[in-house]
C-alpha cells in the first residue's frame, strides 16, 4: 500500500510539473517546435522536463533584451529617397526595396567598398595586414579561434597591437573556442587584452548547445572590417592542404557603424561593459561608392527571424536567378516552399553544397531533404574536397547576401549570426561568377539517383532529418 501512494505521489507530481511546463511551451514555443517538446515531457517522466528547462527555454532573449531594450521594425515613411538604385526603379526594385525595409530596422547605407576575399589565402593575409596597421581600435568576434599556428599569427598580431596603445576587444564563443588554460583568448587576456565568452558554460558536460554566437567580425580603427564565415583555425590554412574554402570580405564605408553596433551590443552583453567604437568619417570620396549595404544581425534575442524573412522576401521577388553556396543545407519548411515555388515560377534556382560535411549526422538528413526540391525544380549540385564553408546567395545579378548564417534551423533560428545584404550589380556579377566556378567543379544530383539508395541508407537518412530543428 505504501509502495502504490509513493507511485501515486510521484505521478502526480510528474503530472503537477508537465503541467506547468506545457503550459510554458504553449505560450513560446512555435507550433513547429511546440508538439514534440509536449510529447517529450508527458512520456518521460521528470527526464523531460528536465531537459526542457536545460535546452528550451530561451534565456538570452530575455538577458539580451533588458541589456539592448525592445526595438521596433523600421518601416521608411518615404522609402523612395532611401532606395539604392535608379532615380527610376522597376517595379521589382521597389518591392524588394520596400519589403526588405519594413523586415529590418536599419537603413541600406550608400558609398561601401566590398571586397571579397576568396579562401585563407587571401583573407588571412589581409585581415593580418590590416590589424599592423591599426592605430586606435581592433574589435574582433569569432566562433571558433583555434590555438594552433594560424591562430598564433592572430595573437602574435593582436599582442604586438596592443602593445602601442591600440584598444583590443576580442570576443569567442565558449564551445566554438573552447576551454582551458591553453584557449587563445586566456593567452590574450594574460597578455592585458580585454577578453569575453560568449555563454560561458557553468555546467560544463551540460553546454547550451542552442546558444551560440556564430558571428564573424572584425573592425579596425572605424575604417576597415571583415565579415563572413571564416573562422581562425589551422583548417583554413590557405595552402595546399587547405581542408575547409571559404569567403570572406573586406569592408570598407559607412556600413562599418552598423557592423561596430553589433560587436557593441555583443561585448556588453558578453563583459557587461559598454564600449563605443570609432565611426569612419565620411567624405566625398567614400559617399561616392556605388555599393549599397546594411548589417544584418539575428539571433534568438530577436522573435523576428529577420535572416529567414529577408531569404524569403528575396526568392518570392526574384524573377530570373536564385545562385546559393551554403555548407549546411536543411532549409525549414517555409524555404522549402518559397525554394519549390520560385522554382516553378521559372526562376533558375540551383544550390551548391558539400557531399560531405564535418558533421555525418547533417549528410544523412541533408539527402533525405533533397528530393522535396529536385520534384519541384530546384537544382542541387554536390561539391566535392575541400569542405566548402561559404555562405552566399546571389538574386537576379544585383542582390547579395552573405555572411554566417547557413540555411538550416540552427543558424537561422538557434545561432546568433551577422549577415551583410548587399546592392552591387558589379559585385553580384563577382559573386556569380565564384559561384558558377564551383557548380562546374560540382556533380548534379537526380531524383532517380537518390531513389537508387539502398533502403536502409534511405531509411537511416530520413531518421536523421527527424533531428532537422536542432541540426
């Protein structure tokens, strides 16, 4: 009799608990995500709660959001004097115009020089160039800033700055850069660098995997920045043994601001101390810059997924070419959709991707995903070695969008990414350009041939795309 209270005491406490807890996934959690945590805390009891409270509840948003303030979407009242194009715009120009502004709150900024840097060999060099030269200021944020030789290189550089008097900031992701005395930015930090983590991890075999800051940026002295998805590691050595290509770009005008307001929100929100970064003084040789750019940042501070509406707004607008290079490929529902859709429309619509990733787990259900596209259009082409991190989508040769967000769940709903969109039909003809170069290097997938897998291998591919929102 004992026995069967203390069971009945333990099931209703289990029930007490999931109760609340549903109650608080009713209320936050999208109707996507929503079902399976329900399922999750009913069937397993204590244990699912338990891991709702460790991995799904949103804390940053609301950290973030009492230290940056509720923002709301800027909406221009006369988006015409603001448009980067003509003083006669298609009308394909001013919608796209007009959606992309009512979608995100800051401003497209005239007279930008982007300049891409193709692979570690180009970019590494340069950056390292550019932080010699610094004389006031170096912000730098990364994911992933690897204590090997190339990394070295970047602390030697940052140390030799700071050492004349030049204020350095560098921020890391804790599981991106690691722990331990022998992390690059503890050395920094022993050398009088001024250091954060972002989420440093408390629990340390329970990391909050959701919550990473996958931004990469870089700004020196208010006049030249990086943006992109390159990460400083040996992998991305630049030679011949090079196992991960990349892009990254060179950025130079008034979009600087608004890249230094991201870095800025990131440090307080990682030291909580509050830093201001150099603004580039504009003169007449800068505002005359064709390019047109803003800063696109995102991240689960932010209830508007602003990264995945803009993807949307882009493929609903476009009216002859969608050109996609991405690492990870697991697109949610919505862009799948808007991906099949343009397609249909006649749009040319193809994406580039690596056969194989770093991660087994993203291949398996990568291809499970495939044929939802190939049925309706989309072409898809595998990339062979190396392992080609890069992020870019190019829209009807005068729209660019790059940065770190990668088209899958995590990065566009989980991960705090930095983006740059970009009004350049010189620098979309570039783009494509790289962009045509890796499809020719790529093999076309067919629907016949992924039917053509063995069933087991189908069947393990499909299980794996079950883990879509959290790959």
């Amino acid at each position: 009799m004992t026995e069967i209270s203390f069971l009945t005491a333990l099931l209703v406490l289990h029930f007490a608990i999931a109760a609340g807890v549903c109650v608080h996934i009713l209320l936050t959690k999208p109707e996507t995500s929503a079902p399976p945590w329900i399922a999750l805390v009913l069937v397993s009891p204590f244990i699912g709660s338990l891991l709702y409270w460790i991995l799904g509840i949103n804390r940053v948003q609301r950290r973030a959001r009492k230290l940056r303030g509720r923002r709301t979407r800027f909406v221009p009242q006369h988006a015409a004097q603001f448009m980067p194009f003509s003083s006669d715009p298609t009308p394909q120009q001013r919608q796209v115009f007009l959606y992309e502004s009512a979608v995100h709150d800051a401003p497209f900024l005239g007279g930008n020089r982007i300049t891409p840097l193709i692979g570690a060999a180009e970019a590494f060099p340069d950056m390292l160039k550019s932080i010699a030269e610094a004389r006031e200021s170096i912000a730098l944020s990364v994911y992933i800033f690897g204590r090997d030789d190339v990394g070295e290189k970047f602390i030697a550089a940052l140390k030799e700055a700071h050492g004349r008097g030049v204020k350095t900031y560098v921020l890391v992701d804790e599981i991106g850069s690691g722990t331990g005395s022998n992390a690059a930015d503890k050395k920094l930090a022993d050398a009088g660098i001024s250091t954060a983590r972002f989420i440093p991890q408390k629990i340390k075999f329970l990391p909050f995997v959701n919550l990473r800051n996958h931004r990469k940026i870089i700004i020196i002295d208010g006049l030249v920045g990086y943006i992109g998805g390159m990460n400083i590691a040996r992998n991305y050595n630049g030679d011949a043994t090079e196992t991960v290509r990349d892009i990254h770009f060179r950025v130079e005008g008034p979009v600087l601001a608004q890249m230094s307001t991201v870095f800025e929100e990131d440090w307080r929100f990682a030291s909580g101390r509050a830093i201001t970064l150099p603004d580039a003084p504009r003169n007449e040789t800068t505002l005359a810059l064709p390019q047109y750019a803003r800063a696109v940042p995102d991240g689960p501070d932010n209830p508007f997924q602003r990264t995945l509406w803009i993807m949307l707004g882009a493929l609903a607008l476009a009216q002859k070419s969608v050109h996609i290079l991405t690492p990870y490929f697991l697109p949610n529902d919505a862009l799948t959709h808007a991906l099949a859709i343009c397609a249909l429309r006649g749009v040319d619509v193809r994406v580039v991707v690596p056969k194989a990733t770093d991660i087994r787990l993203m291949d398996w259900a990568m291809t499970a995903k495939y044929p939802d596209l190939l049925e309706h259009g989309v072409k898809i082409y595998w990339g062979g070695a190396p392992f080609d991190h890069s992020k870019l989508m190019v829209v009807d040769d005068v729209w660019i969008l790059v940065g770190s967000s990668n088209w899958d769940q995590r990065s566009l709903r989980l991960n705090f990414e930095a983006n740059l969109e970009v009004y350049d039909a010189d620098l979309a003809a570039q783009m494509d350009s790289h962009f045509q170069a890796m499809q020719r290097k790529a093999q076309l997938i067919s629907v016949a041939e992924l039917k053509a897998l063995p069933v087991l291998v189908r069947l393990r591919n499909n299980i794996a795309r079950l883990f879509t929102p959290y790959l």
